[in-house]
C-alpha cells in the first residue's frame, strides 16, 4: 500500500463518508468524494493526513485554493472552517434543511461554499427519507 492509499483510507475512516463541511452522505451521490487539501499546496499546504479532508464535489471545487473569504454580515475576512482546527458544533446547525452559520467562520463558509444551494436542500431531504439526515450530533465533532 502506498503513502496516499494510507492517507485516502485514514481520511474516509475519520470522516465517515461525510463530506467534512457540509455533512452530505457520500452513499446517494452520483459523484466520488474528493480528498482535498484544507490549506491548498498552492497555500503551502502539505499532503499528509492532518491537512486533507474528504469533501463533496461541490464544497471541494467552491473552496477551490480559499482559506480566507468574506463574512457575510461583517465583510470582514475570517478563515474557512478547518476541519482539523475548528468543531463543527461551534460553527454550524441546522434549521430544517438549512445549514446555520453561527460564527463568522460558519457564516463564511456556508456563503462561500454555497451550502445552502436549492440542490443541497433537496439532497438533504432525500438523505432524510434514508436515514441519514441530520447527521448524528456525535459524529459532528469526531474529526
């Protein structure tokens, strides 16, 4: 087994087939889940386990090289939730369907990530009827 084997098994295990932001459920998608870099190479990222995070498309190609983006009520720029440094609980809930930024972090991540998209309301919807909406709360913060 090589090196990224080890680091793509270590990062699904952790996060247990979720997306490490917006939660989604790997199981109804159509598309892989990425393994991105939480701080981009392009960053100065590096590619080991503590730096990578599995990551729906969507949340992936939105997050693009960001680490920094706009608070939606302040303007001001915060980082991006970071699945290693940051709780999930701290950030985040759920309002329905609807993912709550509850910080600046949380605020800028769900606008910049857009995790409130009309497709992810629907997902969750559907990830509900099978059992796997809202995430279990114990499983938020287990990264």
């Amino acid at each position: 087994m090589s090196d990224w084997d080890d680091i793509r098994d270590d990062v699904v295990r952790r996060a247990g087939c979720r997306c490490e932001y917006c939660r989604m459920h790997q199981s109804l998608q159509g598309a892989t889940f990425h393994i991105e870099h939480i701080v981009p190479r392009s960053r100065g990222g590096a590619t080991v386990s503590h730096n990578m995070a599995l990551a729906c498309p969507s949340c992936n190609l939105h997050k693009s090289d960001q680490v920094h983006v706009p608070d939606p009520d302040s303007a001001e720029f915060v980082q991006l939730f970071h699945p290693r440094h940051n709780v999930w609980s701290e950030h985040f809930a759920w309002s329905g369907y609807r993912l709550i930024g509850m910080t600046a972090t949380g605020r800028a991540t769900v606008s910049a990530l857009h995790l409130n998209s009309d497709r992810r309301l629907r997902i969750r919807e559907v990830e509900e009827r099978f059992g796997l909406f809202p995430p279990e709360e114990s499983s938020l913060d287990d990264f």
